[in-house]
C-alpha cells in the first residue's frame, strides 16, 4: 500500500498496488466531497499523467 498526495483536493489517497484498492479516511472523503463542490475535482481530473485519479473522480461523482 501507498500514500498518493492530491494536494488540489487536500487528501491523500491509500492506494493498493495489488488490487488498486483506494482507502479513504473520514476526513478525507468529506474533503473530496467539499472540493467536489468548488470544481478542483475537475480541475485535477483534467492534469496530465492522471489516469487513474481521473477514473477515480469519475466513480467517486457518480456515487456522491
């Protein structure tokens, strides 16, 4: 497992580097559902080399 900083969105994302599992701490994903509102989100999702963040964002504001 890993740390992947997303300083736009003010978390830090627990990734596993077997299954791609994403874990997210209370804080954090009332964060991303906050910054959601503001469009960093899009922002962020728009970055070059992003891939997997943006398909994150994706699910994430499919669910939210």
């Amino acid at each position: 497992m890993h740390l992947t900083t997303v300083p736009e969105l003010e978390v830090q994302l627990d990734i596993c580097g077997g299954c791609k599992g994403i874990w997210f701490d209370q804080d954090e994903l009332e964060a991303l559902q906050k910054t959601g509102d503001r469009g960093a989100a899009k922002d962020v999702a728009e970055a070059p080399g992003l891939s997997l963040l943006t398909d994150i964002l994706q699910i994430l504001t499919s669910v939210l």
